[in-house]
C-alpha cells in the first residue's frame, strides 16, 4: 500500500469529507453516527431533483440498495452522474442483490457504470459475477473465501475495487489482494452496520489517492474498533455505543500499529 490506514486516518480527521449517502432507510442513522465517530461529514442526499448536483460537491458518494424503489433508483442515478462529472469516487452496497429480479437489474446497470469500489458480503459478489450464492434476503450464507475468484474477476471487469467482508475480510483490485482481520462476533447481529462500512470506505475514498488503500483503511479502521469494542460488551445492544466510541477513540499511531492486514497469498481465509 502506499498509504497506510493511519496516514490516511490522519488526512481524513484533518480535513472531513463530505459524503453523501444514498442509503436505505434502516440504515440512514447508523450509518451517519458512524461516520461522525470516524471523523467524516455525512449527508444523506437521495432526491433526484438535486442529488446529481449534491454529489459534485460531495467528496464522495455512496450508494446502498437496500430499501429499493425507482424514485431511489432515479436518485442514484442523478447522483452517480453527478459524481462522475465531478470526478468523485463513488461506492456500490449491492445489498440482497440476489433476492429479487429487480434487484439483479438495478445491481447490473449500477455496476455497468464502473463505481470504484464495491463493497459487499460473499453472497452479493457471487450474484453479481453470475454464480449461485446461498444468500437469503440481506443475510449472506456465503463464506468470504467462495466470493474470492469472483471478486477478482469483478475488480477487472469494472476497474475498482471489491471488498468482500465477512469474518475475515478480503479485498482486491484484480491484482493485488489482502486479507483483514478482526472485529467483533456481535458486529452481525446489530443492523445496517455493513452498511455503515460502505460509507466509511467512501469517506476513506474522498481522501485516499489509490482506492485500494482507502477501502483497506475503512476496514481496518473497522476491525480495529470492533475487537476493541468486544472485550466490554455483554452482547449485541451493549456492543453499539461501544463500538461507536471505539470508531471515535483510534488513533492513526493505533490504526497502524492495530490493524491485521495480510498479503492473500499469506494467509488462509
């Protein structure tokens, strides 16, 4: 990497980026907190009539598809044309992709415009490289290490990024690949937190200068704060505000000095 995850950490809280987030409506609180904790700006901008013109002052946009419906569907697009003029990064939640026929449409037509990164769980990426998943609604019943081939194939096809996140996460861009480790067994069971991730990878994305190192930063930043949060927790209520504070408390000097980040050639999934 040519920025580590605590440079960029550094960069981010020095001067916040504004994101905007085009999320679903189970996600839109948590994902704002935990962008506030990280140390970034969110906005949560999704009206076509002006989300095309927000996003291009936005440093970022990310785009979720998870409570999906065309006046949604008319916003992102508004949005990501937005950003591409401007020439902001802009992330892919491609959440249940798999479920249903309207989703696999939308997921198609989202990743035909080449978004910079996609971050999503094993049974999403293997939807969208057209292999069966075991995915069921939003639950991925995936392992990270059957999505591994196909996020490769995806990072060439689309140019970006892909994340696969799971108990141990991976992310490529086609050539290079690592693996991250850490987090929490409670983080699954609170919701919208995988969605909150896709805005933190944004927010990385507004301030990194290679997409690979800021998504590896947003899940490092994410597995660091997670173990920390997990010794103290009695589940997954108790886990929340503590994983919050964890997100707020890491240090860059921590960060760097936390994360688990491992070459995919180096370690098993």
């Amino acid at each position: 990497m040519s920025q580590s995850p605590g440079t960029l950490l550094a960069a981010l809280r020095a001067e916040p980026p504004l994101v905007q987030c085009i999320t679903n409506y189970v996600a839109m609180n948590i994902a704002a907190n935990v962008l506030l904790a990280a140390g970034a700006s969110p906005a949560m901008v999704s009206d076509a009539e002006e989300a095309g013109e927000f996003a291009q002052i936005a440093g970022a946009l990310t785009v979720n598809i998870g409570t999906l419906s065309m006046p949604f569907v008319d916003g992102m697009r508004a949005a990501i044309g937005g950003a591409q003029q401007a020439k902001r990064p802009w992330v892919l939640d491609p959440v249940a992709c798999q479920a249903t026929a309207l989703r696999r449409r939308v997921a198609a037509e989202l990743v035909a415009l080449r978004p910079t990164i996609i971050r999503g769980n094993a049974s999403e990426i293997l939807s969208l490289v057209g292999e069966a998943s075991r995915g069921q609604g939003v639950d991925g019943r995936d392992a990270v290490a059957a999505a591994e081939d196909g996020a490769r194939r995806l990072a060439q096809q689309t140019g970006g990024v892909v994340a696969v996140t799971g108990a141990v996460d991976f992310v490529t861009d086609g050539t290079r690949a690592v693996r991250i480790k850490g987090g929490s067994l409670w983080m699954p069971m609170n919701t919208a937190l995988g969605c909150s991730l896709t805005g933190l990878c944004g927010a990385y994305a507004a301030r990194a200068a290679d997409p690979f190192d800021a998504t590896v930063a947003a899940l490092a930043h994410f597995a660091v704060a997670g173990q920390r949060a997990h010794p103290g927790a009695q589940g997954p209520g108790s886990f929340a505000p503590r994983f919050l504070d964890a997100l707020h408390a890491v240090t860059p000097e921590a960060l760097d000095a936390e994360a688990v980040i491992h070459s995919a050639e180096d370690v098993a999934a």
